[in-house]
C-alpha cells in the first residue's frame, strides 16, 4: 500500500542541524511531489516545504527559507530536509505528504505518521 | 501570505446532527482549496479539495462548498468518527497556509 515514512527526529540545541528523512513506497514515487508539514505540540498544522517530482521546483515557507533545504533521491524513493539553525519554534513533529496527483496540485493525500523535532538547551 | 480564519473554533454537536464549518481567505483563493481531518494523536487525512471534491473513500456525508474568500464544510448526521479537528488549507499562492483549525466535540 502507499506508505511514508518519516525518520531523523530528536533532540537539537539552539542553533544546531539535523535532516529528516521521508521513505516512500506502494506507489511511483518519481512522479509526485513532497510536502513537509509541522505541528507544534498542542498547535495548528504549518505549511513548511514543497519539492516537485524532478526536484527541480522548491517551495518554503518565509520562517524556514535560507535555513531549512528540501532534496530527494527519486533512486532510493526518499526525500529529505536538512535543517540548520534550529530554533526553539522549530519544535514540533514533521509530517511528510504526498500530493494528490502526479504534476502539482499541492493537496497532500497520504501522509506519515510523522516524526518530532525537540529543539532545547 | 494568505490567512485563513477557521469559525468557530470549537463546535459541540450532538451524534446524528449536522455540523457545518467555516473557513475565509483574506484573498481569493478561487477553488484552490481543502479541508483535512485530524483525530488525536494521528496524521491528517484529506477530506475535499477544489473546494467540493471528495477525496478518495470520503462519504458523501462530507460536503464542501464555496469559492473566492469563503468557505464551507458541512457534516450531516455526524458519528463517532467525526469528532476530530479540522483544518482548511489553500493552495492558490505560495506558501500554502493552513487555518487555526476548528474542534468538532460531542455535545
């Protein structure tokens, strides 16, 4: 079946880096583009990253641009967000999702199960 | 950045009655909208996107509607399952935005 998965999560210091994977299978996972969301403990979800299907097209969010880069690996069906400069409002548990339809659509039909960011000194 | 405002915040409905959710763009978003569900402790789950298309196994007692900056989830005879959180989301202009969310509670 079409699955997600996230890894990578942990615990960070203040200004420090970590990346997060997203492991795609059950469908053709070089046809469809990436969406990262985040939600903060007891909060909304936000918006966070978009790559497309050839991962020439990148998409962030104003908080996150020039410290956060969206990349995939369509031979190992992953993508990936490398995260530097974390910040104590980066806490929160990362969801990948997958878009709708091949091409762009931007809504996101399956998602992960997510995996938590705790940033802390 | 596009803001959407989710009314009301939390709604408590009775099971077998019908709820129905708001959600207004600061600008028009045209259709280029969806609404998700979030029950606690689990992912979201796509309900409907271009502001009225049911997404794959979605029952027909989920309905949307609207256009331009206002916008409408309707749940008629809500069960169980249907007390979660929803969000509505646009994808009309960068960044995509979500809204603060709305809490279905049982009354």
């Amino acid at each position: 079946q079409v699955q997600l998965v996230e890894s990578g999560g942990g615990v960070v210091q203040p200004g420090g880096s970590l990346t997060l994977s997203c492991s795609a299978s059950g469908f053709t996972f070089s046809s469809y583009g990436i969406h990262w969301v985040r939600q903060a403990p007891g909060k909304g979800l936000e918006w966070v990253a978009m790559l497309n299907s050839d991962g020439h097209a990148q998409y962030y969010t104003d908080s996150v641009k020039g410290r956060f880069t969206i990349s995939r690996d369509n031979s190992k069906n992953t993508v990936y967000l490398q995260m530097n400069s974390l910040r104590v409002d980066d806490t929160a548990v990362y969801y990948c999702a997958k878009d709708l339809k091949t091409g762009w659509t931007n809504y996101m039909d399956v998602w992960g199960k997510g995996t938590t960011v705790a940033v802390s000194s | 950045e596009v803001v959407l405002t989710q009314s009301p915040a939390t709604l408590s409905v009775s099971p077998g009655e019908r709820a129905t959710l708001s959600c207004r763009a600061s600008q028009s978003v045209g259709t280029n909208l969806a609404w998700y569900q979030q029950k606690p402790g689990r992912s979201p789950s796509l309900l409907i996107y271009g502001a009225s298309v049911r997404a794959t196994g979605i029952p027909a007692s989920f309905s949307g509607s609207g256009s331009g900056t206002e916008f409408t989830l309707t749940i008629s005879s809500l069960q169980s399952e249907g007390f979660a959180v929803y969000y509505c989301q646009q994808y009309n202009k960068w960044p995509i935005t979500f809204g603060q969310g709305t809490r279905l509670d049982i009354k």
